[in-house]
C-alpha cells in the first residue's frame, strides 16, 4: 500500500522496524519527506549496509559486500584491471590514504572521472536496497563524517529501483488498492517537489495517458509498456505523490485534461554557437527586443558608497536626416498693380 503522510511521519520516527512491514522505498520517502540527518542500517543474515543521510538526501552508504568496493565495481566496468585494482588497495591499506586518490596518484582516473565512478558505485549500491524483501533496519541519529561531495536525488533513485528492481510482490501490495480506481497525474506539483525525473520513452507514454484519468489497465492499453511495467511506474509516482486517484482530488481538479507535468525531465537542445558579437562580450538581441545592458556598463555599477551618480538617460529621439527636410516654402510677393 500506499502510506499516507502520517504514516510517512510515523516511519521517519521509528528507530528500527522490518522490512517486509516498511519496504526500502518507503524508508527512503519517508526519511527524505522529513528531511532527516540520520545512518540508516539494514542487514540481512550476515549482509549489512549503512546509508548516510544529510537533510534526507543519500550521500554515502557502506557495505560488508566485496563486489560494491569502488576497486571491484572499477573491474567490472572495465575502468581498472584486477592487477592494478589489487595494487591500489594494498597501497591504500598501507599508506592509510583513500583508495581514490590513490587511483589519480598514479593517473588511472582523474578527478572527473573518479567523481563519476564515486557516483555510480553510490548508485548501484543503493539501487541494490530495493531488492531486499526482508532484513531489519535501524536508525542512529549519529552521522560519521562523510567528507564527499556525493548526493543521489531521491525520487529519480524511487522510480528506477521500483521500475527495475523492486519485487514484484512488494510492487503487488503497493498497487493493488489502487487497481480498480482512477488514476491520474497530480495537477499541483507544488505538493511534491520532486524536482526532474527521467523517464523511457514508454514510461513518458503511460504519463500522457495519465494526463487524464485512466486505470491501470486502461494505461496499460493505450501506451507501449507491458501492465506489469505500467504497475511498477504508478506504485513509484504514487509513492512520490505525483500520481493520485481522482477521488482524492477537488471536483474541479478530478476530471479533464491536465496540463504536462513541470517534474518529467526533458532533454535539452544542443547548444547553438556563439555569434561573434556574444563571443567578444557584446549583448547580443533577439528581433524585436533590445539587447540587454551588462551590470557594469550600467551607471553607477561599481561606485563605491557614497560617490555621486549620474542620471541614467532615456533613449534618444531619432535623428532626422537633414538631405530629407523639405526645402522651406517660397513666399511670393504680390505683384504690384
């Protein structure tokens, strides 16, 4: 199911629970809708993971599994063979340094790269917590010092590890309340800021249909996605409350088209090159608009406090051309009689 905002409330306050009561998803909604600054455990039998939360963001997570270490997730990119991953950890342990930096010592990565790797070995790590379907976690209020720069937005990490890894029984028990009703795309995305998501382009036709009120099958039927694909896609848009049914809606909000979603990710237009006018610094306009004047060509940009300021000056009138003035007219003298 669904939980509600107090249930949400509820969740983001225990300090430890089930995970087959409060699945992964759920944990990372609730603690993100709170904003919470806390270590999230979870373990399985002898597996354990901790995930470090900042304002209810993940920004790092720690595991006891050999194959999430950056080394390993290195080799099976085909970043780093398993020689020079083995090298770079002993030289890690024995000089105490971060195996990262070890890895831009020697000019197998360099800082972007390793920025980007940090990010997917996040990812992948925490994207793996959706395919726990039991385990117990616990929450600590004490946070470690994460000295990292990683953050991972958490409703585009809902909506892939529910459309791609979640169970399917998890994904059954989420939806089937909302199998028989009438569905539709929230109208107010200030309700839920989940700030921009990417979609397949199957699942962005599932959200245009859903523009307008559809149950699943009815979705299903009408878009490319399987209803087993559909299903995964509304239990994680109504878990981010960006998919609702109608009859929790106002009356003038619960039927008729709405407008697309301001959340749905678009990609964005190569950029044009600049024209010789933008790449030497001048304000280039568009037709009909003037250009616009930089902060330090306008008067006073700059002056200190207190200096004396001259008036900005309007536009000026039009010049006219004097070769177009019309010669002055002739006076004619009356001719005596």
């Amino acid at each position: 199911m669904i939980p509600t905002p107090e249930q949400l409330d509820t969740i983001a306050r225990r300090s430890e629970g089930d995970l087959r009561e409060v699945p992964f998803a759920s944990l990372l909604k609730a603690l993100a809708a709170h904003e919470r600054t806390v270590v999230l455990a979870i373990r399985r039998g002898q597996l354990s993971k901790e995930i470090v939360f900042e304002y209810g963001v993940p920004v790092d997570c720690r595991s006891n599994l050999i194959h999430e270490t950056l080394g390993r997730f290195m080799v099976a990119q085909g970043k780093l063979s398993g020689e020079e991953g083995d090298a770079c950890l002993r030289e890690s342990v024995t000089r105490g340094v971060q195996f990262g930096e070890v890895l831009r010592e020697k000019g197998l990565v360099d800082s972007s790269e390793l920025f980007r790797l940090l990010q997917q070995n996040l990812a992948k790590k925490l994207l793996d917590g959706f395919t726990w379907s039991s385990g117990e976690y616990e929450l600590r209020p004490e946070t470690p010092e994460v000295g990292s720069p990683l953050k991972v937005r958490v409703p585009q990490l809902i909506v892939t590890g529910i459309t791609r890894f979640a169970p399917q029984e998890e994904v059954n028990a989420g939806v089937w309340l909302l199998a028989q009703e009438r569905l539709r795309i929230h109208p107010d995305p200030s309700s839920f800021p989940v700030g921009r998501i990417k979609l397949t382009e199957g699942q962005r036709q599932v959200v245009e249909v859903l523009l307008e009120p559809h149950t699943i099958r009815e979705a299903a039927d009408a878009a490319e996605p399987s209803f087993e694909e559909v299903a995964r896609l509304v239990y994680a848009l109504a878990l981010l409350g960006a998919i609702v049914p109608t009859n929790e809606l106002p009356p003038e909000h619960a039927e008729g088209p709405a407008n697309p979603p301001t959340w749905l990710w678009e990609p964005q237009p190569e950029a044009k090159p600049a024209s010789a006018g933008s790449a030497a610094g001048t304000p280039v306009s568009s037709p009909g608009r003037p250009a616009l004047i930089p902060s330090r060509s306008r008067p006073g940009a700059g002056a200190p406090p207190g200096a004396r300021v001259p008036a900005a000056r309007g536009p000026r009138a039009p010049r006219r051309c004097a070769c177009r003035r019309s010669p002055p007219p002739r006076r004619v003298r009356p001719r005596p009689r």
